[in-house]
C-alpha cells in the first residue's frame, strides 16, 4: 500500500491540471489513467479532430483560392497522410503532458482504477490511500436505442469516424450538436455529401437561435433536416419521420453525434454514499462532492463537456484542497463565464447569456447584432458577402456586459477577451474605452459596443 496526499481517477484535462497543480505546490500525487495520458480530449477528441478540420480547410480553400489570384491546380488529397498528420500531433501532445506531469513529480499509473470509499483506492491489485480524492472520470459517448445501431458496422461514433480508412462518399450525421457539427464540417470541406438529422428545430442549442441559424444556412455542402426523429438504421440506410411523414437518407457511413454521457459508473462509486446520478456526480462551485475530502472535476459532473471548462474546475479543486491545509480563501467556478467554441465552417464561439435566457431571468436587456463586415480585416480576407456575425446583450440601465457570441472566422480566439469582460462584470462604457488591434476581427466587438441602442447611466 502507498500513501499519497491527492490521488486522481482520471487523466483527461480537469484530472492532469489538478495534479500538476498539487504536485507544483509539493503534494504527492498519484494520478490513473484507464487507457492514456490526455483523456478523450487530447487522444480521441478535441486535439485529433482539429488536425483533421486544419487539413479539411487547407485542402478547401486551395480549392477555392481563384477568385484570389491564387491559381493551385490539380489540388487533391492523401487521406493518409491527413491520418498520420493526425497522430503526429497527438503524440507530441501526448508526450508533452506526460513530460510535465513527471517533472512536476506525479506519479502515473495505468490501468482500471476504483475508489472503495473513503481515502481509499484500488489500482493494479493494490490499495493505495489518498488524503484527498479528485473525481475525474470523463464522459463516454451516447449510443441512442435505435432500431438497426448496435452490430451496424456503418454506424459510428466520434472515435470510430476518426480511424476511418477512407473519406465517405456520403456521410449521414445524427445529431446537430458541436461534435456533429464540426464533423460535417471536415467531411463536407473534403467533398464528401453530408446530411445532419436533428431532433430538435435547431442547431447548436447552446447558440442564440437567430446564430446559429446563420451558421447552418453558411455551411457548404451540408444538408440539414431539422425538427426530424431518426426511427430506424438499416446499414446505411437511415428512416427518418417529420410531422407524420417518413422518409430515408442513404449513406456510407452513419455518425451517431447526439451527446456525452458522464462515466459515472464502473469505478467502483456504488454503494460509496457519493451523491451522483446518471447526470453526474454532483459538486458545489468550489468542486466538492458531498464526502468530505472527495472532490469531482470535468465532464463526469455534468457540468459542461468542455475541456478548458475542466481546466478550470481541475484548478479550483487543487486551489481549494490547497487553501484546506493552509487556511487560504477558496476558489469557484463560475460556468457561466466559461466561453463555448465550435470549430465548424464557419467558426463560432460565445460566452455568457443568451438574449432569451436574460429574459427567461427577469433580466431587461439589449442587444446589437452587427455582421462582421465591420471588420476591415474581415471583408479584406473573406468580402462583405460572407457569412460573419457579432452579437452582444447587456442590461440596459447599467450597461452590464451578459452575454457575447460571434460566428465566423477566428471566433474561438477572440471569445477569451468577452469571457474576461463578463468575470470583471464589465460594462458597455468599458467596451467603449478599450483600443482592440486595427485591422482586426475583434474589433467587431467594439462597434456592437458602440451600437448599443441605449447609453450606459452608471458609468465605472
């Protein structure tokens, strides 16, 4: 038997941060991972998939950069070599954690990992002791039940669509969430027919409507049938019903994208006293559970399947076990200044509340939606006619920043700067008096400042 001061069951974002963090600050630290350093995130998600969108967008605007003056002919594709492009990179990154975390002093253990309750875990046939606990199990994909998916070797999901030996004609997606999304946008960039079903009357629910309408009616060569049940598969068959009507849409290869569930089971939880359900393991905002020295971070409290959302609640734990021995204040989390992306085509990214959640609270709120050919950088490299939004909501007789959310081209990097905006509480005056970079993207943010329809009253 070890003892450790934190051991971690989990080795994505939230579990690796956490330790790193403790292990800094002279705790030992035992972290076990299941399967790989990185988590779903780093091997099977975020990280790979962006490789994969990095080679779909060069391949496609080469296709495109005529209209330029940039004449590339015979543009093709090695799918091949986009795959070990791929691998490339998560293994450098792979690497890279591992390297951090072994001179950061944890020690890293592989293999099925289950907490006996208590300080108490077991891992390889051995009971190791920890004084604190960090939950961080992840989440595991949502295979619906639905006729004609499970044994269907042309249905998959975001992992198997990864190690695909060869781009699908035709790709039926289920789901119009961000994994559904981003995928359709790779394929689709690839030339690849695709059509995404979804349940509900909209994409992207986390996106303001009129938005995230943008960005589906802006998505080359993909199809969407919205407000749509999925029935039935038949090998890549998919029969769809909407209001009363069936119909089918034929594909190669089948997505199944309709969500994450917390992996709140099958390490050993039951029977613990640990509060948890199928929605998660629950947490207050410093990332307590409710047994004492037990904490839980990322995906596995349902609390947003997000990697830097993970980071955050990863270091508020650590923070907060840290501030324990040491009397120190403690550290929240505050999931509603965590920023969203979707690394689709277009881009889109946001941060803070809708214009219909405000309400929804009894907030009495404004807003501006711009198009983004207010940027002179964006019309520059995109022309005024292509798809680019900006939307901001503030409260308006204090001018207070709620909620920002754009779509187009480098969202996901600008979003950051709206999310510090809304943690300062900042207002629309303070928009105002900010110098963003000319010519830039950003500077969209400014003028939706700057159209805001009524003047701030209470100035800081």
């Amino acid at each position: 038997m070890a003892e450790f001061d934190v051991i971690v069951l989990g080795g994505g974002p939230g579990g690796y941060i956490a330790a790193e963090r403790l292990a800094r600050a002279g705790r030992s630290v035992l972290l076990a991972e299941k399967t790989a350093v990185g988590g779903t995130c780093l091997n099977v998600g975020c990280i790979p998939t962006k490789a994969l969108m990095g080679c779909a967008k060069l391949y496609d605007e080469a296709r495109g950069s005529a209209r330029f003056g940039v004449n590339a002919a015979d543009v093709s594709y090695d799918w091949s070599v986009m795959q070990d492009w791929k691998a490339r990179a998560v293994a450098s990154l792979v690497g890279g954690v591992t390297g951090m975390l072994k001179r950061a002093g944890v020690v890293v253990q592989t293999g099925e990992a289950g907490w006996r309750g208590g300080n108490r875990v077991v891992l390889g046939g051995e009971v190791h002791r920890g004084r604190d606990i960090i939950i961080a199990t992840g989440s595991s994909p949502v295979w619906p039940d639905i006729a004609g998916v499970a044994g269907n070797p042309l249905v998959v999901d975001s992992t198997g669509l990864l190690e695909v030996a060869a781009v699908p004609a035709r790709l039926a997606v289920v789901g119009g969430g961000v994994i559904g999304i981003e995928f359709a946008s790779i394929f689709a960039r690839l030339g690849t027919a695709v059509t995404v079903i979804e349940a509900l009357d909209e994409v992207l629910g986390v996106m303001d409507r009129s938005l995230a309408a943008r960005l589906r009616t802006s998505a080359p060569g993909v199809d969407f049938h919205l407000g749509t049940v999925v029935e039935a598969i038949d090998g890549g068959r998919v029969t769809c019903s909407k209001g009363g009507a069936t119909f089918g849409v034929e594909a190669d290869l089948v997505l199944m994208a309709v969500g994450r569930r917390p992996n709140v089971t099958g390490w050993l939880a039951e029977g613990t006293g640990l509060d948890f359900d199928a929605r998660g393991v629950r947490v207050d905002d410093r990332m307590a559970t409710n047994v004492d020295h037990v904490w839980a971070v990322g995906d596995v409290t349902g609390r947003g399947a997000l990697a830097h959302a993970a980071y955050r609640m990863g270091e508020v734990a650590a923070a907060n076990i840290l501030a324990r021995a040491t009397g120190g204040a403690a550290q929240v989390f505050r999931a509603e200044t965590v920023p969203w992306a979707v690394y689709g085509y277009p881009e889109a990214a946001g941060v803070g509340l809708t214009e219909e959640a405000c309400r929804s609270r009894g907030l009495a709120v404004a807003s501006v939606t711009l198009p983004l050919g207010v940027s002179g950088r964006f019309v520059a490299e995109h022309g005024a006619s292509r798809a680019g939004l900006v939307k901001l909501v503030a409260e308006t007789a204090s001018g207070v920043v709620r909620g920002v959310q754009l779509v187009g081209p480098y969202a996901p990097e600008i979003i950051w700067g709206a999310a510090h905006l809304l943690e300062t509480g900042s207002t629309i005056a303070d928009i105002r008096s900010l110098v963003f970079p000319h010519p830039s993207i950003s500077e969209a943010i400014r003028e939706a400042a700057w159209a805001f329809p009524t003047e701030e009253r209470n100035p800081r």
